[in-house]
C-alpha cells in the first residue's frame, strides 16, 4: 500500500539554522511526492514538489531530493527565518491502481523558529 | 473572495444538534474534496466530487453527509456526531480528475469542529 512517515515534531529552531525534516514513504509504482504547508488558521498549501527520481523540488528556500534508492523526500532549508514557523506535511500521489492520483499525507511537523 | 473559502470557521456542537459545513471555491475548478485532520493523525480523505458526482466516499459514517449543488459548492452536513469527530475539517478543490488522475489540490482553510 501507500503511505508516508515523517519525523514527529515539533521542531524548534533558532533564526538562521538549517532545517531537515525527515520523509519516507512507501509506494507500489513510482509516485510524486510533495511538501505543503500550513500556516497558523490557514489551509494546506503546496510548497514544492517532485515527480520522478531524482527530481529536487525547491521553493522559498527550501529543497527536497525525490530519492527513490532510499524512498525518501526530506525537507532541507539552509537559513530559516520566524515567518517559517508552521505545520509541514510530505506526501504521495499513487500513480496506479484504484488510488490513482489519490494524496498520502504524513502526519505533520510542527517548525517553530525563536528569533 | 478568492481560493477556497470555508465557514464557519470554529464550530462547537453537542451530539444532538444538526450543523453544516460550507465550502465555497472561486477558482473555476470541478473537482472538490472533503478532508478530515485529526491531532496526531494523517490526513484523511472523506469524500471526492468531480463535476457534481460524489466518486468517493471513503467509508465514512453516515452521520457525515456531503451535498455537491453546483462546481462551486461543498457542504459537509452532520448530525449525531460523536466526540471523537472532533477535528479540522478541510475542503480542497482541484481541476477534474481525468483518466482517473488528480491535478493540484488547493485547500481552503479549515473548520474547526468540536463536539461536545
């Protein structure tokens, strides 16, 4: 089956350290694989994404490697800043099967970032 | 309004009452979604529409009830809920799906229910 496990939060981190929020997942066929994010009372929203082996995704900063060897998708930002904190969230499009196209959401991060 | 909205934005409610969700997308989209995000749980999938066809229902209680009028609308109707469905509830709208794939979702920002 599809799923996706990433590293329990919550995370707290000083201005201007580097981040890796760890993501894997497992997958029958070769899917895409996403990061969203979600601010304080907002909705989910896509922050970068990769469809094939090794694909990085990157937006804002932040970098993830679609490594199939290892089926992971971890989040990496060099520098992160206050207005990063939010709840993080990898997942998985199948692309097969009965569940083609459905998403697979991991259970979330929480980043804080003290200034 | 742009994107998707939703409302309310918190609701509380005790296990007798009868309530609805509201969902509204402004994006020219077809397809909409209801997503139920539970504290330490993944995200799950409730219910798909595509082109005011329900496509999926992903073995959610009848106690939940989705009604899909036009493109644009999603309600979520509920009623003798329990307390564990306390959570955010979440819609999203996408361009429909085709060939059975998803394109991007984009989600509004949730309700968030309690029940008592």
């Amino acid at each position: 089956g599809n799923s996706v496990t990433q590293m329990e939060g919550p995370v707290t981190l000083s201005e201007e350290a580097f981040l890796t929020i760890n993501c894997t997942y497992t997958a029958t066929g070769y899917p895409s694989l996403f990061w969203y994010v979600q601010y304080p009372g907002e909705g989910l929203q896509l922050l970068l994404k990769a469809t094939k082996a090794d694909d990085k995704g990157s937006n804002k900063g932040f970098e993830a490697t679609y490594r199939k060897e290892t089926t992971s998708f971890h989040l990496e930002k060099g520098s992160v800043q206050v207005s990063d904190s939010a709840v993080y969230f990898c997942a998985l499009k199948a692309d097969r099967g009965s569940t083609l196209g459905r998403l697979y959401f991991g259970r979330g991060t929480q980043l804080t970032v003290w200034p | 309004e742009t994107g998707v909205t939703q409302t309310p934005r918190h609701l509380v409610m005790g296990m007798t009452n009868k309530k609805s969700l509201k969902c509204e997308q402004h994006l020219g989209h077809n397809a909409m979604y209801w997503y139920k995000q539970s504290a330490k749980k993944p995200l799950e999938l409730m219910f798909v529409y595509n082109f005011k066809e329900q496509t999926e229902n992903n073995s959610v209680p009848s106690r939940f009830s989705p009604e899909c009028p036009n493109s644009s609308h999603l309600f979520l109707h509920l009623h003798t809920l329990q307390p564990e469905d306390s959570a955010l509830y979440l819609c999203a709208s996408s361009l429909p799906r085709q060939r059975g794939d998803y394109n991007e979702q984009f989600f509004g920002p949730g309700t968030r229910l309690t029940v008592l």
